[in-house]
C-alpha cells in the first residue's frame, strides 16, 4: 500500500470523526446516555439491607406475631380493604384470620410477595409457639460480581456497541445519498473500498474512547470487575463492533430515506434489545426461542463479554460467540459491499 | 494541451491533441418509459467550452452523468480524452473534473478539510491553498460549509472539482439558483480556466450565460440535440438580430388575453388577436375588427418572420431602426391600438422558441 492509499483513507476516516464528534446528539447518545443509564440501573439496583416489606393483617393478635419480624411491617385492616390494598400493591400480603387458623393472600407470582409469605408464615407460628429443631446463625456476604450491577454493565456495553454502530454507520451514509453527496465521491477517483473502510476504521476509534468512557465509570464508581484479561476484552469488544458496523453498512446499503433506514435499523435491533440480554438473562425466555436468541451477535457480544469481566474466562474458551459474532462480520460485510447502492 | 500529446499510451488509444476531448455516438438512454436521451451523437474540441441547453427534462443531466461515467448507457458509445469508461474508468476518474447537479456537502466540514479530502483522492493535481485561491474562497477557508451562502458553496464545488487538475470539466448547472453577482462570479471562474486551456462541458438553462461563456452550444429537447454551433451561429438561424414583440387591444379593454387558436390562424396565414372577453357573445363582428394585416406586417423591409404565441407577436427584425417606425405605421393604418411594445435582440432562447414552438422555462 502506497502512502497515497494510505492518505486518502486517512483523510476519510479523519473526515468522518470530525463529522461524527461535530455533532452533539451524537456525542450524548454515545457517551453520555449509556452512562446515565448505568447512573440509574446502579441505584435502582443498589445492595441494600433487604428490604422491610408491607403486609397486612385482619386482627391486632396477628399484626403483633407479624411485627416482631424485622423483615416485615405490618398494619390492621379489615379483609375489603386489604383487598384493595393488595390489589394497589401497597402491601404484598394479608394475613386472615379464621378461627384459630390463619390464610395468606398474596400473588404467588411476585418474588416479594413470595418471600413475604415465608416470613409471615414463619413470624406467625414462631409467635404460636414453634421452636426450631436445628440451631442456625447467618453471616452475610456482599461479593463484587454477582450483583445487578455487575452484570448490566456488560449488557449495557453490548448495547451501546450495537446502538453506535448501526446509528452511526447507518443515517451517515444514507444521509450522504440522500444529499448526493455519495454519488460525488464515487465520481472521483476515491477507491470505493477506502469510503467503506473509513466507516469501520473511525468506528473502531470511537470505539476505544466509548469503552473506556463506560467501563472507567463503572469500574471506579460501582467497583464493577475485570476478571479477565484486558487485552482479550478490547478485542472482543473491536471484533463486536466491526460485527455491529458490518450490520450497519447492511442495514445502510440500499435505502435512500432517513426515514427508511431507521425502520429498518429499528427491526433488526429490537429483537436483540429485548432477548439479548442487556437487562435479564434471556435464559428466562422459551427453550424453542432460545438457538434463535444464542445466534444473535448481541447475545453473543455480551455473552462474550460477561464471560471475560465476570468469569475471567479466556478466549479460548469462548469459541462460540466469537464465531457467531465472526460470521455476523463477514457475511453482512460481503453482502453490504455486493449490494451497496452508491448513487 | 500538453497531456494531450501523447501519441501512443499503454492501452494503443490514440490521444493526440487532434483527437475529440469528448466523442459521443449514439447515445441512447431510457428510464422505463422516459426516453432522457435519445440518440446523441457529439464531438467537443479540446479546449473548448462546450454548452448543453434545454429546458427541464431535456437531457443534459443524463447526458452528462453517462460521460462522468456515473450512468452507464442503454447503447452508444462515449470517449473521453481517447478512452472509454469500459477499460479506462480508474484513469479517466484522475483525469477529470465534476460537479454535479445536486450535491451537498456536509455542513459541519470546513471548506478547507473537504477540499484536503477530495486532493488526496488524485495522484497529481493543485494543492490546497491553490484550489481556495482558484474558487476564491480564502476568506470562507475556515468556515463550515453550513455557513457558506449558495454561490460560495457552488464554488466550494468548483474547488472540489479543480483540485485534481483536470484536463476535461464537467459542470451541470453551476449557477442555477445563484444571484446575479454569484454568477457573474462563478462566469468568472470558467473564463479563467478557458484561458488555461481547460475543455469544459457545462449545462445552464440560463442563455445569457451560455452566449457569455460557451464557444459551441447544443441545444437539447426530449433527448435530442435539436440544434448545434456557436451562439452566433444558432441565435442567426431566427433571421433577425432583433426581436420585437407586440400586442393589440381596444383603448377601452386593453390587455392581452391567451389563445389556444392563435397558432393554427398563423398556420393559415391570417391572424386575429384573440377575443379580449372569453365569454361567446364576442360576435364574428368583433373579431373581424381585430385582425392584424400579417402580410403588410411581413412586406416591411427588415423584418424576417412572425410568431405569435399566447396573444404575443413576435417579428424577427433586422435594421430596427428603419423596421420600427413602419411597423408603427402599418398598426396605425389597420387602425389597431398596441397594448404592449418592446424589443430584445435576438438570444438563444429565441433559437428555442422558433424551432420547438415553446419557451425555455416554460416546461
Ligand atoms: N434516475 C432516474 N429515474 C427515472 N427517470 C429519470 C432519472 N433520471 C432522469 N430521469 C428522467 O429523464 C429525463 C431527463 O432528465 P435529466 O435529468 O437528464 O434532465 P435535465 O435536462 O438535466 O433537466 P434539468 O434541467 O431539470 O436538470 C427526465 O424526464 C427525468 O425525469
Ligand atoms: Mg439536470
């Protein structure tokens, strides 16, 4: 490669950051917003002491069982009104008293609810009299790594590498068509190959700045860990990316609206948003949905991910999603290329 | 010019300075059922200045983009500089230089970044500081093109169209939409680069600008050069210097009202200016009384040939000096009353309108 190939891919690239950096919805959507996010998930998420939760009861013998739990508050209330309050989801539970039986009415469905009828439960025949036939003790632990936090991060960094990518690739380009201004370049001289590149190349610089913006956040405000090696995380994190432009050079290569190219960027993130696993683990949708989901690159962009800062598990040991993520690279590339509609 | 001179290159096409810098042949090009371009055949001198004109849908953009080879063509052939865009397409794209009908740039760059961009893209060519001096823009080098006004972005294009050096220029509409000093400007510019010798092909609806700057014009309509030569040569073929244009009325009713019959009653030889009502009460009586006396109009010394188009006459008149006064003289005498008088000379748009019956931009 002579330096004059090298120049002009240079000058397209460095064209193209100025272009992306110039323009401050971009910088918020890419920087800042992925970090408010992590602001709000990391607080709404936060270790706190469990939570004290609201029951109610129908006699002032039960209400003062269930107070003597520090994991419960409860108060009085006659069963229509605990109706109503159940169903406002101001208590979780209401405890009935009936004779010298007692009945719990709660949505079995709900976690808390769930863990409220076991308290209850437990603070009820305590107070009747039961005595525990094995002696216990409790000693809490708060480990880094398996909280909510820790394993958003990743999801939120998959998230952010598809969203950049495929916004950023995608209204570039058909705002260049649509203004001609694509079809001004590919009348001169300028390889066709080198405006394509210059997308992914200046993708990948961008790319460096956003990791190291979200994962230093997480890192120094949440302690977020990196089990695994750094080297091998920037790469999975490079090989997504080119994965993600890839998809959005797809996504870009034919249509010739703003308008048409969001829709069509909209159907082929949404499903990844959802099932992917930026919030849950997608392990919680149906068993026949689930090669379908395990084959998507952001499933396998955040699984790769997760599995180098959670688990410190080595590429090696990573094979399937970084040949999932490979093959999302390669085919859409070809195919952009091949389909690309330069005018 | 001296690149011109080769007489031998690596592919054997001849390329001496006696070859076309643009040979079109048969050229034909449809989008489904819109003939753009229907058979071309051209021949552009290097270094001349070249014009396309037609009104819109002509076929100039089309006819241009196949030569910038951005439009590939449905039969003929074109050769630039002795090559064609089949074998030489990577080499023909360092040789010339484009701007296009339509481009934008993107507002956030700085003139000075794009044209850097668009330099590096050619193996030879001028720098940086040369393009900016060449367009003028030195005083917007810095400016963003968001904020730079419509003639200087048509000149940011320019720039970007000079910064290879090219031998052959490409210009579709480069003024369209400027003010009158915008494109004085940009006349401007392509004087400068014909007096360095430049071939260039340019598109304009405007007709002052293609007598200005054009050495040859070809005038297009529905995809076919209707008419081809200097601006000299064509604006001779209507016969006069001199257009003068009239219209009669009644003093009490005056104003012009437009006809659809005008043109077959000047088929016949006879003419009336059209009924000053529309309603049909205007009895025959009425009508008779309006007639214009064609033939005495013609006997005048100087005078060419008549149109008239929308209640508007139109003699081709050469010796105005000596034709008006009769013409004056022969209205009196049919006792007609003129509601609008004026004279032009004879432009291109007069070629036009005689030999397609309708006017430039109109369409
Ligand atoms: N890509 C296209 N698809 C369909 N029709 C087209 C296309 N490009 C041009 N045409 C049609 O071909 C005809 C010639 O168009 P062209 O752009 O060459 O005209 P023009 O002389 O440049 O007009 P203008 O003065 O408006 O720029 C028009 O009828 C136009 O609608
Ligand atoms: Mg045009």
């Amino acid at each position: 490669m002579n330096r004059l190939v090298l120049s002009s891919l240079y000058q397209l690239t460095v064209t193209r950051l100025k272009l992306t950096l110039r323009e401050p919805e971009a910088i918020f959507w890419i920087f800042v917003f992925p970090i408010l996010l992590a602001v709000g998930l990391g607080i709404a998420f936060r270790n706190r002491p469990a939570d004290v939760l609201p029951v109610g009861a129908t006699t002032p013998q039960l209400v003062e069982a269930l107070a003597a739990d520090k994991g419960l508050h409860a108060t009085q209330m006659d069963e229509a009104a605990g109706a109503r309050a159940l169903a406002t989801g101001n208590i979780l539970l209401l405890a009935v008293a009936d004779g010298n039986a007692v009945e719990y009415r709660y949505d079995e469905t709900n976690p808390d609810a769930r863990t409220a009828r076991i308290i209850a439960d437990r603070a009820i025949q305590i107070a009747a009299g039961r005595r525990d036939p094995v002696a216990a003790g409790n000693r809490l632990v708060h480990e880094t790594g398996s909280r909510y936090i820790d394993f958003v991060v990743p999801g939120l960094l998959g998230m952010n590498l598809m969203g950049s990518a495929m916004w950023g690739l995608g209204f570039a380009i058909v705002d260049a068509r649509a203004k001609k201004l694509l079809k001004r370049m590919v009348a001169s001289p300028m390889p066709r190959w080198q405006y394509l590149a210059s997308y992914l190349l200046s993708r990948l610089v961008m790319l460096a700045i956003e990791v190291v913006v979200l994962l230093g956040f997480a890192r120094v405000v949440f302690g977020v860990p990196f089990r695994g090696s750094l080297v091998e995380l920037a790469l999975i994190c490079v090989l997504a990316s080119l994965t993600f432009s890839a998809l959005g050079l797809l996504v870009a290569s034919r249509a010739r609206t703003i308008e048409a190219v969001s829709g069509l960027m909209n159907v082929v993130m949404m499903p990844m948003w959802i099932m992917s696993g930026v919030f849950f683990s997608p392990s919680r949708f149906p068993a026949i949905l689930q090669p379908f989901i395990q084959a998507l690159p952001l499933t396998a962009a955040i699984n790769a991910v997760r599995g180098n800062m959670l688990q410190g598990t080595e590429l090696g040991h990573m094979m399937t999603p970084l040949a999932i993520l490979l093959a999302w690279f390669v085919v859409p590339f070809a195919v952009a290329v091949k389909v690309f509609r330069w005018r | 010019m001296v690149r011109n001179r080769l007489d031998e290159d690596a592919f054997g096409t001849r390329t001496d300075a006696e070859t076309a810098a643009v040979r079109i042949r048969g050229l034909h090009k449809a989008f489904g059922d819109v003939r753009a371009v229907d058979g071309i055949d051209l021949d552009v001198k290097p270094g001349e200045c070249f014009g396309l004109l037609g009104p819109n849908g002509a076929g100039k953009t089309t006819t241009i983009e196949i030569c910038e080879g951005l439009t590939a063509p449905d039969a003929g052939t074109v050769e630039l500089l002795g090559r064609n865009w089949l074998g030489h397409g990577d080499e023909l794209r360092q040789l010339i230089g484009i701007q296009l009908q339509e481009t934008q740039f993107p507002d956030k760059i700085t003139v000075e970044e794009m044209l850097r961009l668009f330099r590096s893209f050619y193996r030879r060519g001028i720098t940086v500081d040369e393009a900016v001096g060449r367009a003028q823009l030195e005083e917007k080098r810095r400016a963003r093109v968001g904020g730079l006004s419509g003639g200087q972005k048509q000149r940011l294009a320019m720039a970007t169209a000079l910064v290879g050096d090219p031998e052959l220029l490409f210009l579709d509409e480069p003024t369209t939409g400027l003010d009158p000093q915008a494109r004085r400007h940009l006349w401007d510019l392509v004087e400068r680069l014909k007096q360095a010798g430049r071939t260039i092909i340019l598109t304009t609806h405007y007709m002052d600008e293609a007598e200005q700057l054009c050495d040859r014009v070809a005038i297009m309509d529905h995809g076919h050069v209707i008419a081809l030569g200097t601006p000299k040569e064509l604006i001779a073929t209507v016969g006069g210097e001199d257009i003068v244009e009239f219209a009669v009325g009644e003093k009490e009713t005056a104003g012009p009202h437009s006809t659809a019959s005008a043109s077959a009653d000047f088929a016949q030889g006879r003419l009336s200016t059209p009924p000053l009502a529309k309603d049909a009460s205007g009895s025959a009586q009425d009508e008779r009384a309006k007639e214009i006396d064609l033939q005495a109009l013609k006997a005048i010394p100087g005078v060419q040939s008549h149109r008239v188009e929308e209640a508007l006459h139109q003699l081709s008149v050469s010796e105005l000096h000596t034709a008006v006064p009769r013409i004056f003289a022969a209205l009196e005498e049919q006792g007609l009353h003129l509601s609008e008088f004026r004279t032009h000379s004879a432009t291109l748009e007069d070629v036009f309108v005689r030999m397609t019956g309708r006017n430039l931009r109109d369409e």
